[in-house]
C-alpha cells in the first residue's frame, strides 16, 4: 500500500475516534501535548507520524495503540451536524440552508438512511463563502480542506445562492466541488441560471436519501451507502421529487 494511502488511512482512523467522543481537534491536541495544526495534518493524511505521537494520541484517546490502525473498516454511526462539528474539521458536505425545518428534514432522512457523511450546516450565503474560503471566524480552517460535496438552497439571506454559486464557480480553489442547487419547484426561473454557472444537479426539496441518490452516483462522490465510481453523466441532473 502507497505510503500516502497509509497516511490517509491511519488519519480517518483518528478522526473517527475522535468524533466518537465528541471532541475537538484542539481538545484532543491539548490532551496530546500535540499543536492543532500537526493533529489537523494528520487527520487529512499529509503527516508522518512517529511512534511517540501514536502514543500520545492514543492516550489522549484512552483507547489501546492498536485501534488508531484497526478501527479504519467501519464508518462513524451518526451524521455529524454544525453543533458537533468544530470549525477546523474535516467536512464532506457543506449544507447552505437558512430554513430550520428543510434543516431538520434534510438530516433526518440522511441519518435515517444511515449516511454517515460528515456535514457542516451554514445558514446565510456570507458565512458559507467564509467557511469555503478560510475567513471570519473560519480563518483558522486549511485552505486544503474543502468539502466534497454541496448543497445550496438559492433563496439565502445576506448573499443570495446565485451569488454563492457563482463565487464557488469562478474560483479555481472551489470550482471543482459539485454543487447541488436546491429550490421549492422544478419551474424555478433560476434553475437554468444555476445550470449555466456551473451547478451540477437539482433537487427539489425536501431533500430525502431518495433524490439524493439519483445524483450523487452520477457526481463520482464517495458516500458510505452508495456505490461510488460511476462516470459522471454530462449536463445538469434533475433529481424527481
């Protein structure tokens, strides 16, 4: 096995365990005697790490050395969402909603279909373009870390989801990240706006496991629950209500 899928491998490890108990980067580095940026280094796997912080990591932990390297097979029980999840952190998908209950419905039926893919909730534009881009109170974030995936509603406060739209597609840093736009009705005026600023699908909310699913295979992502490696289809992807 390549020394950077090692790396990567052994990092997922400590993230999850780390999640498990429901502590910080910064908390578990404190535990450690560790800095914050060296345990966010190892978490995305662009870290060697010696025999002496695999100690110091597994006794921050009060777990055995042995699971930092044997718990890799089996993901976290739980969608992490924004009141778990510590700025600095690993993300999978960005989820920009300023809807409470599309929030809560959304999360639901994806813990209820058991995905396990780590989300982080933004509920304006404004704060969404600083969580991707490392400002405000996200400055301390590494700019390598950019979700997998996103989700955008288009009627957004302070920044409207066209704009956050257009701003994640302009950006070389951000361009690459599939988008998926989220509206209240298939005849949404800004739907083919969307299209030509480069979102990748629509969804028609609620969002459930359902419509999700037809688009997120066809987008190449890695989800826990569904079978990744598929091409990715050309064009924009409507998912059905």
């Amino acid at each position: 096995m390549a020394k950077t899928d090692v790396r990567r491998r052994f990092g997922t490890s400590v993230r999850r365990l780390r999640s498990r108990q429901r502590i910080s980067q910064e908390e578990l580095a404190g535990r450690a005697g560790l800095h914050r940026t060296y345990v966010s280094d190892i978490e995305r796997g662009a870290r060697n790490v010696s025999l002496e912080s695999i100690d110091k990591l597994a006794r921050a932990l009060d777990i055995p050395a042995g699971m930092l390297f044997s718990d890799q097979g089996e993901p976290a029980p739980e969608v992490v969402t924004a009141s778990l999840l510590a700025s600095d952190e690993l993300v999978d998908i960005l989820f920009i909603e300023d809807n409470p209950d599309d929030v809560e419905l959304t999360l639901r039926a994806l813990k209820d279909a058991n995905i396990t893919n780590r989300i982080h909730v933004v509920r304006d534009g404004a704060e969404a373009l600083d969580f991707l881009f490392s400002r405000r109170d996200y400055a301390h974030r590494q700019p390598s870390d950019r979700p997998q995936m996103i989700l955008l509603d288009l009627e957004l406060p302070k920044v409207g989801g066209l704009e956050v739209l257009r701003k994640i597609k302009a950006d070389p840093r951000t361009k690459s990240i599939p988008v998926v736009v989220l509206t209240a009705s298939r005849q949404h005026r800004d739907i083919a706006v969307s299209r030509r600023l480069g979102a990748e699908a629509y969804i028609v909310k609620p969002v459930d496991f359902q419509n999700l699913s037809e688009v997120t295979p066809q987008l190449s992502l890695q989800w826990a629950l569904l079978k990744p490696g598929l091409l990715p289809r050309q064009g924009f992807i409507e998912a059905k209500a």
